[in-house]
C-alpha cells in the first residue's frame, strides 16, 4: 500500500500541556503586537460625529438660559433675613411641648410676614426636619392655646409663597391632607385655595 504524502511518517504525537488541550475552535488570546495594530490601518479613533452626519455648526453656540434650579444668591438683605430665620428656628428645640413649638413656628412666621424669603426659609426648614405637617397641623388644632388668628393666617400666606416658589408641592399637601392632622391640613387646603383666589 503507498502513501499519498510521498512515505513520510507522521512524527509522534507530542504531549500537549492543560491549556492546549482545550477546545480547537477557541481562539488564541492576540499578542501585544496584534492587540495594538488595527485590522484596517483606514480605521481612526471616533472624532464625535459620523462620517455620514453633517457637519456641525462652530462652537460658538449661544449660552443656554439659565435653569431655574440654579438659585442666583440671595441679596445682603434677604441673606440677613434668612440668618436672623435660621436663628429663631434654633429656639424650638428649647420647647418641648408640641403646643408650643407650634405657636413659635405661626409666630415666627407672623414676625416675618413683610419677608417672603424668611418664610419660605422657614417652611423650607421644618419640611427638612419633618415637622412642618405637625407644626402646621397643630397651629389649626381646635382648642391650641397658644395659637391666634394671625398666626393661622400667617401660615397660609407662608404656604403660598412656599408653593409658588416649588418648596412645598401640591403632593404634599394632598399628603397631609391623608394624614394624622388630615381634619387640619383640609382646613389649611381651603384657607390656601380662598387666599390663592
């Protein structure tokens, strides 16, 4: 019988290490000098726009408008305004009692009534702290000692500036209008939407 490779002999079999033994249709990692040359030399870095889409324009493109959540700062005046607020604030942690901690809030409130940005730093505030639905909630309370008409109309105008300016959201209100000062909160709800009339 003849051989159709001319006689030559396979030479033996080699013993293969672990790794070459692995499946033959994998690939072999590329070496460092493969992995760095591109398959094309054409083939270039992305320049930022495709070589199909128009060219753009220069970059002297006008300046966006200003967003609205980008606050310029406040003026020297409303700047003390919320200084001396953020004071007055401090003096509730000497009250413990929920009453009165709600009678200094409409009163504070009521002081800065000729400062809508002290009111709303004050609203902004007990939100933060989680206090302004029970605050609130107590200032309308039947029966609160410490609290008089003007603190409750203080508070309803506090709120108005707080919702035109986005510190607190109708969701909010809807929220408290569901919660354990609900009777309260809907009362608040009226006043607001008869002083928002």
């Amino acid at each position: 019988m003849s051989r159709v490779d001319g006689g030559n002999r396979p030479s033996p079999p080699t013993k293969r290490s672990e790794f070459e033994r692995g499946d033959a249709t994998r690939e072999k990692p590329a070496t460092t000098a493969q992995a760095k040359t591109p398959a094309n030399a054409t083939v270039r870095s992305f320049q930022g726009r495709s070589d199909f889409e128009p060219a753009r324009p220069s970059p002297s493109r006008p300046t966006p408008a200003q967003t609205p959540a980008v606050k310029p700062p406040p003026s020297p005046a409303d700047a003390e305004s919320i200084a001396q607020a953020d004071m007055e604030l401090g003096l509730l942690e000497e009250f413990p009692d929920a009453d009165a901690q709600s009678g200094i809030a409409s009163a504070m409130l009521h002081a800065h009534s000729d400062a809508p940005v002290s009111q709303n730093r004050i609203v902004e505030r007990l939100k933060q702290d989680g206090r302004l639905e029970s605050l609130f909630g107590e200032v309308f309370r039947e029966d609160n000692p410490f609290v008089e008409q003007p603190h409750k109309a203080a508070i309803v105008r506090a709120l108005d500036t707080a919702l035109t300016r986005g510190t607190v959201t109708s969701d909010d209100l809807r929220a408290f209008s569901r919660g354990t000062y609900a009777q309260e909160w809907q009362q608040i709800g009226v006043a607001l939407g008869d002083a928002r009339k």
